[in-house]
C-alpha cells in the first residue's frame, strides 16, 4: 500500500501545474537537450541524441535501452518534475495575469512559447523536422475527416481524393511560378515572392478541392450513409484516374521539384490556424447543424435547420482542408503522385480519425500525433509493426468504440487556465 | 459482333467475381448492417487456403483423380475452412461491436484485414505463387469468339452458387429467419432466432462465397498475392451497395454490371479512360438512383 | 525505506551508466551505409530482395575485415531501414539515416515513387546515393549526390523498338502497359515514339492500358488481337507479365511477345509457364549461360537463399560493390562524414569501366550508368537463353 501512497503523492505537484508550466518544463528540457544533450548521451553510451524519445534505439539495439531510458529521465522528466515540484507557484501566477489578457492574445502568446519550443527541439536533428512536419499535415488531415465522420456521422471515403486536389493544384501554382521545371518551365516571378504566394497556393489547392468536394456532396442530398460511402470511394478512383491521364500535370510520373516553402514555422501557423478555425467551425450553429443532421436529419429539418445547405458548407469545408493538407504535403516531400493518394492512405486517415476520438478535435490532435509516433517508433520492427498496430486499434475499438477522446470540447479557456492552489 | 460477343464473354467472367465477393459484402451488410472490410482479404485467405489444399490433393492423388473432381473438393474444403475462418473473425472483431456505432465496426474489419495481409506475408513469404493448374486449358474458337473451358467453368460454378444461395435465402428455415433479421435485428431476437447463430451463420456463408471466388480466381489469374484481395474487394463493396440494401439478387447483378461497366468502357474508349469513366457513371447511376438497384430507402435509425 | 530506496535508486542509476559506456569508447570508427528496402507495403518481395543482398555483400566484407581504406581496414555496418514503400516514409528514413546514423552512403530506395523524394533529401544533404532500380528520369536530373543502377527508359524503349524491326521486319506493334505504375508507362511511350519513327505514324496499332493491380485484361487484349498488330510489347512486371500473356494466348494470340527488364526474374517462368515459350525481352544479364562474376554472384545467391536472384538482386548487388568501389578509392577515412561524402561522391561519378554482374557501366553526368542490354529468348524449356547484345 505504502509505496502506492508514496507514488501518489509524488505525482500530487503536477495536477497543480498550469499548462503553462508544462511548457516551462519542456523548455528546460529542449534548452538542457540543446546545450549539452551531446554530452549526456555520450556519457550514457548512447551513440547520438535519441530523435525520438529513444524508441527507435530501443527496438534496433535493446543494449542500449538503459542508456536511452536514462536520457529520457535525465533531459525530459528530471526537468519536468523539478519545474512541478518548485515553479508551480510562481508560474502559476504569471499564469494567472496572462489569463486576464484577452483570450486571442494569451492564446497567440502560448503559441509563441510552444513554436519556439518546438523549434528547439526540432533543431536538433533534422529527422525531427520532418517527422514533426508530416505528423502537423496528419493532424489537419485528421481534423478535418473528423468533421465529416465525426460531427456529420457520414462515411466518407474520398479525402485522399481531396487532398490530391490540393496537392496538384498548390504545386501547380508554386511550379508555374516561383520554380524552374520541365513541366512549366521557367518560373515568372522572383524567388523572394514565393514565400508570400504559397498561402495563395494553398488557399487555390484548398478551393479546388471544396469544389470537386460538390461532386460528391450534391448526390448526397438525395441519398445517406451508405451511399455516401461508395460514391465518395468511386470520386477517389476517379480522381486519381483523372490525374494519371493528365499528362500536363505529370502524369502517373508524378509532380517533382516544388520549391522548399513548407518549412517547419509556416507547417505550424497552418496547423494552428487549422485548428482555431475547425474548432469555431464545429461549435458554431452550422457546426451544432451539422451534429443535428447526424443525430435525426428529420428532426433536424423539422427545427429549420437546412439540410441541405449544412451538408454541402461542412463537405466543402472539410474538403477544403483536406486541400490545405495534400498542398504543404506535397511541398514536404517536394513529389507527389497519385499513386501516395489511393486507399493506403485513406485507411491511415481512417485509423487516426477513429484511434483519436469522434466528434472531439483533442482526439484528432491525440490521434494524429499518436498514430504517427507510434508508426514512427515500431519502424524498426518492419512486419510485426503492421499486426502490433491493427491489434491496438482492435482492442481501442472494442472497449471504447468512438475512440480514446470522443464528444469532448476543446476549450482553449480551460486548457490554459491557472491552476488555483488549494 | 465477335467483337462484341468475345467482350461479353470476357465481362461475363469478369463480372462473376465481382458478383461472388459482393455477395458475402451484401449479406453481412444486409443483415448485420456492418461494413466488412476485411471481406476482400477474406477472400485472399481463401485463394490461399485453395492453393494449399490443391497442391495436398495433388500430392495425395498425383495424376489419379481427374482435374475437375480435384477442383470441385478443393472448392468444397476451402469453402469450409474459410467460412470457420469468418466465424472467428464475427467471434473476435465484430460480436463486441454489435452495439458500437458501426463506423467502428468498419474500421475494426479494416485492421482485421491488414492483420490478414500481413500474417499471410509472415507465413507465406514475399514471393508470388502460382496457383496448380488443375484444368487443362482448352480454347474453343466459335467462329472468331475465342472461349476456353476455364471460362465456362467459372461463370457455371458462380451461377450455380448465386443460385444456391438464392434458394437457401428465399427457401429454406434458415434463410427465412435472416431475412427477417435484415428488416430489424432488435425485434426478431425475441421471436426465439437468435442473433449469435445468425450473425456467425452469415459471416461463414459470405467468407464460403469469397473462398469460391479465391479459388475460381486462381484458376483464371493463376498469381497469388497478399494483397489482391484490397483493390477488389474496395470494387465489389461498390458493387454490394449499389445493388441495394437487403437484396441478394442485387448484388449479384451490381457485381456483374460493374463487371459489364469495366470491360465495355475498355473496349469503347481508350482503356486509360477506364475507371475515370467507369466511376463516373457509377456515379451517375447513384445520383439518379439514390438507394441503389433494389434498395428501399431506410429510415435514419439505420446509421453509422 | 527511505534509505534503501535512496541506495536502490542510487545502484540502478550506476548501472545504467555503466552497462551502457562499456561498448562505446574507445571503439574504432565505422563506415555506415544505408539501405533504404520496401520491406513492408506493396512490394515487400523487392524489399526482401535488397536485404538478403545487403547481407550477402556484408559477409564478404565482415570476411575481409572490412573495407580497407590507404592501407587500414575499417569495420562497416549496414542500416537497413523500412520505407513502406510509401512517399513519405522513404523522405523519413532517408533523412534518418543521414542525420541520425551518419551513414556515407544510401543505396536505395528502389522504385521511382519513393527514390525520387528520397533523392531530393539525400542531394540536400549532400550525400551520395544510388538507387538500383528507378528508372524514371527525375531521379536523379539535376542531383549531383543522385546515381542509379540500372539504364534509364529512353535507352531501352527504342533498343526494344529497333530490335524488333531490324530483327524480324515487323511494322505493327501493339502496347499494353500499366498506366499508374511510372516504370511501364515510361517505357511505353519511349518505345511507341521510336517505333512510329521507325514505321511511321499509327504504326503502334493498339496502344492499351490497365491500372496497377488489375488482373483481367480481356477488353484490352481483345482489341490488341483484333487490331492486327505483328508484335505485342508488355513491359511489365514478372506477375502481371504471367497474367498477361495467360491471357493473350486464351484469346487467341499466336503472335511474338516482347518484354523489359522487369521480365528478368525467375519467377517470370514459374508463374508464367509454358505460355511464355519463345518470348523475347531485353535485360541486364542473361541468367541461363551467364560467365564470369555474373555467374558466380547468382550460384552463391542461390546457394544461400534458395533462389535464383532477379534483376533487383543484382542491380542492388552492383550498387553495393560501386558504392565499395567509391569507399576504398578514397585517400582516407577522415572521420568527418560531411567531407568523406563529398569525397566518396566525386569518386562514383570518376568510375569508369566498372565490371558489375550487370555488364560493364560508366557513369554519365546525370549519374545514368551507360552499359550494354541483353536480350534473352525464353528456351521452350523455359530458361533464358543469350540471344543478342545491344550497347549504346
């Protein structure tokens, strides 16, 4: 009983820690990481700075997983746990006055404070960067399925299909002008422009894939769920087809040498400003439509609520940013082929919408990231990783079938409020 | 017009398979209202299951037995292995959903799937197989429509099972109480059918039906692998729905005519074409025709 | 309690320092490199393909001592990393292995879909890489670091069209290629541009297509049969290869069939069988008859995993010993990665006349290997049989 208690009371410090101490927490870590994480990591017999919390090491050399272990206690929890154990009242109380600003402005300040620690863990290894990179591109994606499977309760299967609209459409506007190709070649205007144009892009990828999203959401005026499902699979084959006949845009080729433009800061203003705008979207009237459209469409038409028009704004708007997406992914990787936007990727999206929670955006965000990091993690296992990861989302799906943070309400206030003291 | 004919022939096959695998997609749905994902690997699992016991039989017999006695027991044997092997998959992946939203279910047949894939890699290996060659090829020449024996083997053999099935639905105990389970499934437990002996029953019935399609399969495209079961099973759960919800008959002609759908669009416009047009007019048919063939349209309790 | 738990504490927290640094110091520097293997995902046969090769060259070296660089041998360690074969994972464990393992060379990743991402990476980083496999142009244009193993489609499309003309006369030609797959694509084009060079406009009677994954070809074949084509070009891979030509002979076609490298596996006959008799396709080597190191590389291949290897197996293979070749030319191992890369790049585009179970190659500037094709009649006991040579 006795070390339980003790246990307990250990951990009691961190419930009293403000968000804003767990950033302060993590600073400490990625500042100590930065300066001398090389020094640490050497002493422990560790070859580098484990990338990704050690769990790569891990699984490829189990020698080394005291070691590795060792470096997460020393960099991350010794620094998180004496920032609880010491700082939570003084943070508390900066806290405290930050919360008395209005809520755009903490919230933008927070932002700040977790960009830049993000950008100092990220820079200690570019590996870092791009994981980081795509698992932001999973979370936008994540979110935005979420609002069609989740909050409208249809059963979408053409997003892959939307994001490769964006994805050709951005690189298209990039490649046409701020790059030097052989499919359009030269480019037509100067280089220092392109990074205020690729929003544009982005914004251009984002609406054409709104629009195609009509075709898919103007059949299903008529009909409901399980149709749904196979028309928007049949939109994905034939946008995919589509693709691969367009010979201007390379065809089954492929798209190459987009310029370096989703650079880790623009990557995370978009996944922010993503996740703001679907937040206030899925809290708004049209969003409490759309949830009434779910739970009775009858009903829901009985208390005016506008079928119709509600289905087609949350298509085109989840479509939308599932354009956003195909477009900062398509510049990540700098290549895209419509070969990366077929039903593999449709069942990932799937798995990290339904592994996170429905209707919730925290479980998208927790989805995303914990999908992607595990997918990360298990890399080293190659075929097991593929029967490790199904029977994890099995067993989700059996003791909690709407996934692990479903109909929960992001609440930034909440989330960032000081903790009083007892 | 041979033209025309040996399209037709070539579509009849094509179009069987479809019909075979959308079957065990449409009585699942029909019945349980679920998603089954993972049918299209099922169905992967039974070519498998064919090939093993194909080459047993062939080792047991060597050239003793005729072709097609081989062909028919090995149909025979994998059709029930397969359908125990859907019984477990009900047991595990789908009994504990039954009142989970059915999106989850969905998903659940998904990993099911990847699951199955991947284990059959860790059993298997990476490397192709070739599936026994259990019936000489004959090819006949009917005035320019080249037809071989294969052919007529596999649309007969899917024709009389769709018709077995159609009896066993519309004719049988058995087949009475899983349609009654189709109009609802809350009610028709209390009238003493119970739904954890229909539930399996169905799932044994449409993984039977992939493993003939698995086998018939082998026997047209002799290559084996993992993953030839997704791509086909992603078309035949269009065709499933599209012929309408509860409708076994339905099914059979959707898997057909998308079959039709796919050949035709070949032969008429170039064959890069294909699956923008094919898809579009799936499209169409679904704009003009909102709840597929023979599908009624159900009321919202029935969602995901 | 406090104590001993202050003591436990106390003893674990040695142990992990202790147990760790005991194999890090004071060990000898070694030369990383990278295999980037589908190992999982669509093609996991190609992945198992460049592992068992990677591990082969591996024994060889381990056996040796390691590579020796100006006289000191040092020990080599291979990472071999899963990209899913998926986009995104190969820029992953591209990246990776550059920045985290320190690796001085990457081989791989094999099909174009993920080497050319991967390329980019690794020309950004500024470390050499070879990709045994991709055809495709993109790969490796524009990107010094960027080498590849095998010759490029505009070399072999043509080489097959004028095969076919100088060798039997034909004028018809038909094509049947996957549309979403960048390989056969590729090749189709190249050959139906020089074919209608060659014959003139429209000579490429039927030109046909499928989509990745597809197993009937019946419409295609059909009008291929019916449009009075001489010859019939199928550069595809070894299981759709089997299908196709099943297919084609059902409907009717008594007529030769061409192929592409892909064809190059021994499981082209396995699967195939006898319907593929007396078909022609071009290839880096010809298994049945090979001399010299080729035949020596596919009788220990085939000794230790059981199996004839395939194009994949010694394109992988020739890479390894190029990327070796590029190693042990250097003046020294200094240590500091960024400068051993450079180094080790200029040295594979100096290599000249290198002798590779794949015939004998140079590097262009691009980084395309120039060397000679093979084409192989399948036997009608169905092994490959040397039938001519075609350099460039």
């Amino acid at each position: 009983m006795k070390p339980i208690i003790r246990f307990k009371k250990f951990f009691r410090f961190f419930s009293a820690m403000p968000a804003l101490g767990w950033l302060f927490g993590f600073l400490t870590a990625v500042i100590i990481e930065y300066l001398i994480g090389d020094n640490i990591a050497w002493m422990l017999g560790l070859p580098k700075i484990p990338a990704l919390f050690g769990f790569l090491i891990m699984l490829k050399k189990p020698l080394l997983i005291p070691g590795a272990s060792a470096y997460i206690i020393i960099v991350y929890l010794l620094p998180l746990t004496l920032t609880a154990r010491f700082c939570s009242g003084t943070i508390n109380k900066i806290a405290a006055k930050l919360y008395k600003l209005p809520t755009p402005v903490y919230t933008v300040l927070y932002l700040i404070f977790l960009y830049i620690i993000i950008d100092i863990w990220a820079g200690i290894s570019d590996y870092r960067i791009v994981t980081i990179k795509l698992t932001f591109i999973a979370i936008i994606l994540t979110l935005s399925l979420n609002v069609i499977n989740g909050y409208m309760g249809e059963f979408s299967c053409s997003h892959t299909g939307f994001m490769a609209l964006g994805a050709y459409t951005a690189s298209t506007v990039t490649l046409i002008l701020c790059a030097n190709d052989k499919l359009f070649g030269e480019a037509l205007l100067p280089s220092y422009l392109a990074p205020f144009l690729f929003p544009i892009a982005l914004i251009a990828g984002g609406i054409i894939a709104a629009i195609g999203s009509l075709l898919v959401a103007i059949p299903s005026f008529r009909t409901r769920g399980d149709y749904l499902a196979i028309i928007s699979l049949a939109f994905m084959f034939i946008v995919k087809s589509l693709i691969e006949n367009l010979e201007v845009l390379g065809g089954a080729r492929g798209m190459g040498s987009q310029p370096h433009l989703a650079n880790l800061p623009t990557v995370f203003i978009w996944t922010a400003l993503s996740i703001w705008i679907i937040n206030n979207f899925v809290t708004s009237i049209i969003g409490k439509a759309t949830n009434a459209v779910r739970d009775n469409e009858t009903a829901a038409n009985a208390m005016t609520v506008n079928t119709r028009k509600t289905k087609i704004v949350t298509f085109m708007f989840a479509a939308f940013w599932a354009g956003i997406a195909g477009g900062l992914f398509a510049h990540v990787l700098c290549y895209v082929n419509p070969g990366t936007f077929g039903i593999k990727k449709l069942a990932e999206i799937f798995t990290m919408v339904y592994f996170g929670g429905l209707n919730s955006v925290v479980g998208s965000i927790i989805g995303a990231i914990s999908f992607n990091l595990a997918s990360e993690a298990l890399r080293p296992l190659e075929l097991f990783k593929w029967i490790i990861i199904p029977v994890i989302m099995i067993l989700i799906m059996i003791y909690k079938p709407t996934g692990l943070v479903a109909f929960k309400e992001f609440n930034i206030k909440k989330i960032l409020a000081p903790k009083g003291d007892k | 017009m041979e033209y025309f004919l040996q399209n037709f022939i070539n579509a009849l096959q094509w179009g069987s398979f479809y019909a075979l695998i959308a079957l065990g997609y449409s009585m699942v749905y029909s019945i349980l209202m679920l998603f089954n994902f993972a049918h299209g690997d099922i169905f992967m699992i039974g070519a498998y299951i064919g090939f093993c016991i194909a080459s047993l039989f062939i080792l047991l017999f060597g050239g003793a037995a005729p072709g097609w006695l081989v062909l028919i027991l090995t149909i025979i044997v994998s059709m029930f292995l397969t359908s125990l092997l859907g019984v477990l998959i009900e047991k595990i992946g789908y009994r504990p959903l039954r009142n989970a939203p059915r999106a989850s279910a969905a998903i659940t047949g998904l990993m099911i799937g990847i699951i199955l894939e991947t284990s059959n890699i860790a059993i298997f290996g990476t490397k192709r197989i070739a599936f026994p060659q259990l019936v000489e090829t004959v090819t006949y020449n009917i005035s320019g429509v080249f037809i071989t024996n294969k052919k007529i083997i596999i649309v007969a053999i899917s024709l009389f099972l769709m018709a077995g099935l159609h009896f066993f639905i519309e004719k049988t105990k058995w087949g009475m109480a899983m349609r009654a389970m189709s109009y609802d499934f809350l009610t028709v437990p209390l009238m003493g059918i119970s739904l954890n002996v229909i539930a399996p029953l169905t799932f044994a019935i449409g993984s039977a039906l992939a493993a003939a399609a698995g086998i018939l399969y082998g026997l047209a495209y002799p290559v084996l692998d993992p993953y030839m079961g997704i791509l086909l099973g992603w078309k035949a759960f269009v065709a499933a729905i599209l012929g309408g919800r509860g409708s076994i008959l339905g099914a059979a002609l959707a898997g057909f005519l998308l079959g039709f759908i796919e050949i035709f669009t070949a032969m008429i416009f170039p064959s890069t074409l294909r699956d923008l047009i094919a898809y579009s007019i799936i499209l169409i048919i679904l704009t003009v025709r909102p709840h597929g063939f023979f599908g009624k349209a159900h009321s919202s309790s029935l969602r995901l | 309690m406090k104590k001993l738990s202050l003591i436990l504490t106390a003893i674990f927290f040695a142990l992990f320092v202790l147990s760790t640094s005991g194999w890090c110091w004071g060990k000898k520097k070694t030369i990383k490199i990278g295999i980037n293997a589908p190992i999982t995902g669509d093609i996991p046969k190609v992945g198992e393909n460049t592992k068992n090769t990677a591990k082969m060259w591996l024994e060889d070296i381990e056996k040796a001592g390691g590579i020796e660089i100006a006289g000191e041998k040092y020990p080599v360690e291979i990472i071999v990393e899963d990209n899913e074969a998926q986009a995104e994972s190969a820029v992953k464990t591209n990246t990776k292995m550059i920045t985290e393992d320190e690796v001085i060379i990457v081989i791989g990743p094999q099909s174009s879909k993920q080497a050319i991402p991967a390329g980019g990476v690794a020309n950004s980083y500024a470390t050499p890489m070879i990709s045994p496999w991709s055809t495709n142009p993109d790969t490796t244009k524009d990107r010094p670091y960027v080498f590849r193993g095998c010759f490029l489609d505009p070399f072999q499309g043509p080489m097959l069209a004028n095969f076919a003309k100088n060798e039997f006369g034909y004028t018809k030609a038909a094509v049947l290629y996957d549309v979403a797959s960048d390989y056969p694509k590729g090749l189709a084009e190249y050959f139906k541009q020089s074919w209608e060079k060659n014959n003139g406009e429209g000579s490429v009677v039927s030109y046909e297509s499928f989509t990745t994954k597809d197993a009937d070809f019946s419409s295609q074949l059909t009008k291929i049969v019916n449009s009075g084509a001489e010859v019939l070009f199928v550069p595809q891979y070894y299981n759709e290869v089997a299908l196709i030509v099943k297919q084609a002979r059902e409907l009717g076609w008594k007529k030769p069939i061409l192929g592409s490298d892909s064809w190059g596996s021994s499981e082209t006959i396995t699967l195939c069988g006898s319907d593929c008799y007396g078909a022609f396709f071009s290839t880096h080597y010809a298994a049945a008859g090979a001399e010299g190191i080729t035949k020596e590389f596919i009788d220990r291949y085939k000794e230790k995993y059981g199996y004839v290897p395939d194009d994949v197996c010694a394109l992988t293979w020739d890479s390894l010993k190029l990327a070796q070749n590029a190693i042990e030319s250097l003046t020294e191992f200094s240590g500091d990665i960024k400068k051993d890369r450079v180094k080790v790049k200029n040295n594979l585009a100096k290599i000249k006349n290198f002798e590779g179970v794949t015939g004998n190659m140079s590097f262009t500037s691009d980084g395309d290997p120039v060397k000679c094709a093979v084409i192989v009649k399948i036997s009608d006991t169905g092994e490959f049989r040397f039938y001519k040579s075609v350099c460039p």
